[in-house]
C-alpha cells in the first residue's frame, strides 16, 4: 500500500513538475517592458518577469522530490524484497 502511494505522489510530482517546466517555457521569451511585466492583450492578464524564475525553480524543485519519492519507493520494496 506505501508502494503504491509513494509511487502516484511520484508521478503527481513530475507531472506537476512538467506543467511547471512547460508555463516557464511558455512564458520565459515574451517581451516584457522595462518595469519587467507583460501585457497579455486577448485575456487582459499582466504577467510578470520575477514568475519565470519561480516557475524553473518550482518545476526542478518538483521534479527532485518525485525522484527521491521513487528512491524511497524503490529503498522501501528492497527492504520487503529481503524479509
């Protein structure tokens, strides 16, 4: 039952962690102006420059806490394994 569980938080993690990577990448080339936001016309949203960085942070930080969720998964069922 952990197996299971720590496994779909894993997958859970790098997916979010993918949404994450695929918003930076999205939004890392658009031209912001000199006070470091955008103007998104068709949806009136204003987005700011500082996001990028707190969207790649995110999305690495995300997808090193799915791999050690699989680590321990893995640590977990070889302690099963040898009983």
């Amino acid at each position: 039952m952990r197996q299971r569980a720590l496994l779909i938080a894993a997958i859970v993690a790098w997916a979010a962690a993918g949404a994450s990577a695929f918003i930076w990448f999205e939004r890392r080339g658009l031209p912001y102006n000199a006070q470091g936001r955008y103007f998104d016309e068709s949806t009136a949203t204003v987005l700011h420059e500082q996001s990028v960085t707190v969207l790649a942070v995110l999305a690495v930080s995300l997808f090193l806490l799915g791999g050690l969720l699989f680590a321990v998964r893995r640590r977990f069922q070889a302690g099963l394994d040898a009983d």
